[in-house]
C-alpha cells in the first residue's frame, strides 16, 4: 500500500543515538491518566513511526497484528525496538541507555535529569500554561488569573471560565483541565488539583485547532501540518479531524514558528503541537505541548494517504474493544482493505478481562462518510 511519513521521519530530527520513551511517569501528579494498564498501552503509540530510531514500549504494544498491519502497508518496521513486562524492566532498559527522548519529565528520584536528551527544566518551562504569555504576543494569549497553590479563589470571578493547571509537571489529554460554570465549579476545580497553582482562563467558544511542527537541532522549523480538535463539553480530548476545510491563518503560523526558534534557542529539538482558539480568524494559544503529540502521526501519514488511498478526510480517534481477538483482526483488517481504517497502535492485554486498545485514522471523501465508519464501528463493538 505504500504509506510513508513526510516530509520528515522522526530519525531526520532526533539522532538514532538517542531512545524514545512514549510511557509517561507512574505518577499522576492528579493530572495525567493512571492506572498500569493505561500507561503501558500508551507506550507504543510511536511505534508505526519510529524506523531505525531506538525506541522502548510494553511488549503487549508490539503485537501481531500492528506488525502485520504495518507490512501490508509499508511502513517502516522497527529496527531498534527493546520491549518490557514491568516497570522493573523498563526502568532498566532506560539506564542501561545513555540518552532519552522523554515525551514526559520523570521525577528526579526515578531518572536522572543526565538521561534527557534535553534540560528537564528547559521541558518544564516550555510546557508549563503559566508561560504562554512570555512565548507569545500578548494578543494571542487569552487573559486570565493566577491563583498560586496556597491562594484562595479571588472574591471576584469571571464567569464561565476554564480552569486550568499551570505546572512544570507534564499534562495531556485535557487531564488538568476543568470547565466551570458557576462558583462551586472552581471550588470544586480547586479541591480536584489540591497542590497546584491555576488559571482561570476566560472561556472562549471557537474552532479548536492543533498546530504540528518539527525542530531539528540546526536548521528552521518545520512546519507539519493542522488539525481540528474535538474536545468534549468537560475539556477532555477525544480526536482530531484532518481536512482542507480546516482554516489555519498564517499569523498563527508564523507565531508558533517563531516560538520553535526560540525554544531551539534554549537548547530544545523536536516535535510540538500548539492548540489555538480561533475567533475571527485570530488566534488565542492556550496550550503548547514539546512533545509528539495525537496529531503528529496523522499530519505526517497524510500526504501519503491523500497520493496513495485518494483520501480527502482523515479522522484520528481511538478506541476501546472487548470482543476478541479473531475478530479484532478480522475488522481492522477489512476496513484496511477497503481503505477506510489505517489502525496506527493495537495494545492486546492479553487479558480477557480488559479491552483491546485502538489508536487509528478513519478515512474517506467527506466528513459524512469517515462519520458513518466510525458508526459502523461502534456497533461492531468499537467504543
């Protein structure tokens, strides 16, 4: 099927001296997901993409089926891969390294700051929301208040509003943020991130976009790509679309850009997704992830979609399954060939009791069609 990643293959940006490590920290901070299963099913979201470059996730993430998914389409298989049981295990893949390309800082106490391929404390600083106005113009950031972690919530509120995590640990997923709507909302906010300090963000309703970009070490940024975010009324992530009806003003562009060049400047090299708010066709930044992000593999897997599969819709979603295995295969593999499905990550538990887990691009010629897919999907037991 001849699929590929253009213009750039993860190993064209990080050296294949340096390993991946996807899984975040067995430390939830009250942020991020929890729970081993979840963590070890994240480990392999990169595995499609990363070729030549070492890379280490869960054993259960390199599975039959991703692997024979990705020999009928081409992809690159890995050549580096070193997989785990448990935390044990992986913990000593990682020191038995020299350098790490960390999708997430670990605590000090568990890898020493020597083992990142960048400064932890520069990856803090570029992720933590609480900065977005010293990276930006102070026009594309939303105004907001400041609530430190022993602060009490100001007598004057404005209302709704968006609370959200300003801290150096890592977030995803719209894990450290609330939607609020009256004053007991951000108590309640308040008490759920118990510990850090906020923002309370003014809540805009707008087109959500995700812009992706690349760093090499030397050299100017790269510019990926743009997707539409599908966010859920609570502020989780749930998707992104990929379409040419996806507006991406080249102001906003030209800003994130910008910012790459000042984070090369700090030492970063990389991948980052900036999600935007557009209103207007002008664009508030309220969140910058230095890191691969959901949307990075969709946006580099698209050129080749659009040649080889004629696709003019992709959507990015993923799934839980709990029928079996022969039937998992059995699915994946139809809508694969009907060219409507390209399954990206499979974590098989080996376990009947938890569900299969699906990472994948719905494809089609329109919005309607990728929709009616992913119907059929749920009634084939997809959730």
């Amino acid at each position: 099927m001849g699929l590929g990643f253009e213009p750039v293959l993860l190993s064209d940006i990080f050296s294949t001296k340096l390993m991946l490590v996807g899984r975040l920290p067995n430390v939830s901070y009250g942020i991020l997901p929890e729970g081993q299963g979840i963590l070890d099913a994240m480990s392999g979201g990169a595995l499609i993409g990363v070729g030549e470059m070492p890379f280490v996730c869960h054993r259960n993430a390199r599975n039959p089926l991703i692997l024979e998914i990705m020999q009928l389409c081409d992809l690159p298989m890995p050549q580096n891969l070193q997989t785990y049981r448990t935390e044990a295990e992986f913990f000593q893949i990682l020191q038995g390294h020299t350098q790490l390309v960390m999708q997430y800082p670990y605590p000090e106490e568990q890898l020493s700051d020597s083992k990142y391929w960048v400064k932890p404390k520069t990856l803090r600083f570029l992720n933590n929301k609480a900065f977005l106005d010293i990276l930006f113009p102070a026009n594309m950031v939303l105004p907001y208040q400041y609530i430190a972690a022993s602060e009490p919530i100001p007598k004057k509120l404005e209302l709704p509003c968006v609370v959200k995590v300003a801290s150096d640990t890592p977030t995803a997923g719209g894990y450290s943020v609330v939607m609020c709507a009256t004053r007991a909302d951000v108590v309640a906010a308040q008490q759920r991130f118990s510990g850090h300090a906020l923002l309370l963000e003014k809540k805009l309703v707008a087109q959500s976009i995700s812009l992706q970009f690349a760093m090499p070490q030397e050299g100017e940024p790269i510019f990926l790509g743009v997707t539409e975010q599908i966010v859920s009324p609570e502020g989780r992530f749930q998707g992104n679309w990929l379409a040419v009806d996806v507006p991406c003003p080249p102001a906003v562009v030209a800003a994130c850009a910008e910012v790459m060049r000042q984070a090369q400047k700090l030492g970063y090299f990389g991948f980052a997704g900036f999600d935007v708010l557009l209103e207007n066709d002008h664009g508030f930044v309220v969140d910058a992830n230095f890191r691969l992000t959901a949307a990075t593999y969709p946006v580099l897997l698209r050129a080749s979609l659009e040649r080889e599969w004629q696709a003019k819709v992709l959507l990015n979603k993923s799934w839980a399954f709990t029928g079996s295995r022969a039937d998992l295969r059995a699915i994946l593999l139809e809508l694969l060939q009907a060219k409507k499905l390209l399954p990206t990550a499979i974590f098989d538990p080996y376990d009947d009791a938890l569900p299969f887990r699906v990472s994948s691009l719905l494809i089609g010629q329109t919005r309607a069609e990728v929709a009616a897919t992913a119907d059929l999907m749920r009634q084939q037991g997809f959730n």
